[in-house]
C-alpha cells in the first residue's frame, strides 16, 4: 500500500483531528489547550516520545537514527478580528466534503494535522530508516517568528540537520522567503503653546519629512529576481505633546521593513541614516525587542530581527522534497517562495540549518475571514510527510 492510499484511508481521522485542532482556541501566548489536544493524539497514533518543553512547544519523536529532521508547525493563530465578516463560526471546526473552516485551518494547524498523521503512515508502513523525526508544535510564531525555535535550540538543545516548514505553500515546495525588520524612528521637538507655534520646535513636522523620504524609499528598494523586490511601510504613528492645544515635543513612527535578498540590518539601517542627512533631521533608530511571557509563564526576549533566507534549488533538502512530491504524487512539484515570513527565519536564517517547505492550505486564507483549509490537501500532505524523512536520508547515503 502507498503513502496516499493509506492516507486516504484515514482521511475521516484527518479531519476530526483538524476539527480539534480549530475548536481549541489559541492566540499567541495562550496556546496550553491546543498542545494537549496535539499530545493527546500523538501518543494516540503511537510517537516514540512527546514532550512539552519550558516554552510550552511540544515536541513529539519518531525513530532514534543518526539523521536529525524536524517537521514545524506553529500552533498559535492571530485573532478573529470582525467576527460580522465569517460566515461561521471562528472556532466551529465544521467541516463538508471538501473544506475544514475556521480560525487556523491553513495559518497553519493544518501542518500539524498532516504531520502527525504522516508520522503515523510511516509507522504502519514501516518507513524508518536511520533517522529521527521530530514533530514540532511551535508557539507564539504569529507574535515573534523564529522565538519558538530560538529557544529550542539555545535551550532544548536540539538542533536538526534538516528541518521542514509546514506553513501553507499550496502543496508546493517553497525554499525561502524574504525576512524583515521591526524598528522605530523618533524625532524630538520642543514644546509650546499652539497659539504660538513659533516658539516651539514641532516634532511631528520633522517626522512628515522623513516619512515623506521613506515612502519614495520603498519604490527604488532592491529587486532579487527570486524572492522580489524589498519594501518598507510606517505602519504605526505615535506622538508626545503637554496639550491638545500644544506643539507636540515627540514623534515616534513603527517601521515594517521587509528584507529581500542581500539586504540586512544594517543595510536597512542605513539607508534611514541617509533620510536624516538628506532631510537634516536630528532623528534617532530605535531598535525593538520582542518580550511577552509564554502560556507557561517563561520570558524569552528576543530583537525583533528576522533574517531573510534562501536555500538553493539544487541543495540536499530541496531536491529531496523535490523526489519526495514525484514519488508520492507521481508528478513535478512547483517550486517557489513565501510571500510572508515563517520559523525558517530562525531554521536557516539564524542557525543556517537546511529547511524546505511543504504545507497543506493556501497562504491566501492566511489572516483572512472565512479561513479554510481543503480536505484533500491535508490528506496528501500526509502521504508526502510520511515518504520524506526515507528519501532525504536514502538521497544522503548516495
């Protein structure tokens, strides 16, 4: 029996688990109910070892071989937001013949789906090799990507040879997307009644220049013919004034700078510096850290720097999914980028670890009301999750 019949096979399983998965709610920082949900059908379906560490990820293991590979999923979801735009229920995890809705269903509970049930496939059709799998239910990603697996590494102490990224890609494989930026700029002014402005130094007209700088920045940003162009948007605006009737003595703008390829921190710092010379502005950076306590009460601060990445199409892992997509599917697999970011900024950006990616859902659902996943993505997706560890490890003893 196949990968994909068997998965076929157990495609009502599927979906019940991926009805689970969305009833239990779990924004950012509050992810406890749907880790015990996940651990409950792991050990269910019969993992090797599964654990809850002091972030609260959980970390389910198959196999004991010398190959290290870690398949991700973040478990955590952003909020419902204008629940009058959802046809159902957010949190229902109704289901019909072709679709699972709800909050979560591709942004990306439907990784941890397929993963756990490909890990069971593997089992049952005796898949194993020399390698271990392990199963990664990650959180607070929505928050602070890369956090979850930042503190496995530094604090699990386990670092995979190779690692998959869940995240929706349509049942494609992505090998990269850019990373980004999250940073302040503030000017400072001097107060002053508003009846008399000229006595005073307005801060937030010293901000309009620089924004004015920063929005013809974003067009002439570099352009890499694979991941795309970089970008930069002020996506908040704050200020400081004694007064409603006062000029204001502080302006503070928030910064989403998205980095394509060849671009780093310090290049983007940079070219803000340039906007202050060229505005004369006496402006400051102010770089940002991500602090939030996780469901189990642990802190673990990081900057809110994350690294663009990109794995070459001729690597290991990619040609690996790539064989992977062709034997399970008995076709090519499409192979491209992610719009928006993943873990990978920590996998490959941080730690430089060979990642690939492969998810059931569509990135378009992402965020969106009315999110939803295809039942047949979740069924293939396991089928491929259960052929891949074999073939990378079987692709590495050549």
């Amino acid at each position: 029996m196949t990968t994909l019949e068997l998965a076929e096979k157990y495609r009502e399983d599927i979906v019940k688990f991926m009805s689970k998965l969305i009833k239990a709610r779990s924004y950012s920082g509050d992810e406890k109910e749907v880790i015990q949900v996940i651990k409950e059908e792991m050990e269910k379906v019969g993992f090797d070892e599964v654990k809850i560490d002091g972030l609260g990820n959980i970390l389910g293991r198959i196999g004991s071989g010398k190959t290290v590979i870690a398949m991700d999923a973040h478990i955590d979801t952003v909020e419902v937001g204008n629940p009058d735009l959802w046809d159902k229920d957010p949190f229902s995890g109704d289901w019909d013949e072709e679709w699972v809705y709800g909050r979560g269903a591709s942004d990306q509970k439907a990784g941890m789906c397929s993963m756990v049930y490909g890990m069971k496939i593997l089992k049952d059709l005796n898949l194993l090799d020399d390698f271990t799998v392990y199963v990664t239910g990650t959180v607070m990603e929505e928050d602070c990507d890369g956090l979850c697996w930042r503190y496995i590494v530094e604090e699990d102490k386990l670092k995979p040879d190779f690692v998959v990224i869940t995240e929706p890609t349509s049942l494609n494989v992505y090998r990269g997307h850019r990373g980004r930026i999250e940073f302040r700029v503030k000017t400072v002014g001097l107060s002053a009644h508003a009846s008399a402005p000229e006595r005073g130094d307005n801060a937030i007209y010293k901000m309009a220049k620089i924004i004015n700088e920063i929005e013809k920045l974003n067009e002439n940003l570099h352009y890499d013919p694979f991941l795309g162009k970089g970008t930069i948007v002020v996506s908040q605006i704050f200020f400081k004034s004694p007064s409603h009737n006062a000029v204001p003595d502080e302006c503070v703008i928030h910064i989403d700078r998205r980095l394509t390829a060849g671009e780093t921190k310090e290049s983007a710092f940079e070219e803000i510096r340039e906007i202050f010379k060229k505005t004369g502005i006496d402006a400051e950076i102010v770089e940002l850290t991500y602090s939030k306590p996780a469901y189990t009460g642990v802190e673990y601060p990081v900057e809110k720097y994350f690294p663009t990445w990109v794995v070459e199409e001729d690597s290991t892992v990619v040609q690996a999914a790539k064989e992977t997509f062709e034997k399970t599917f008995n076709d090519e697999p499409f192979i491209d980028k992610w719009t928006f970011s993943t873990n990978g900024i920590a996998t490959a950006g941080v730690y430089g670890i060979p990642t690939v990616g492969f998810g059931p859902g569509d990135e378009k659902y992402a965020h969106a009301p009315n999110e939803k996943v295809k039942i047949e993505h979740l069924v293939k997706a396991a089928a491929f999750y259960a052929n891949f560890p074999k073939t990378l490890v079987e692709k590495l003893k050549k």
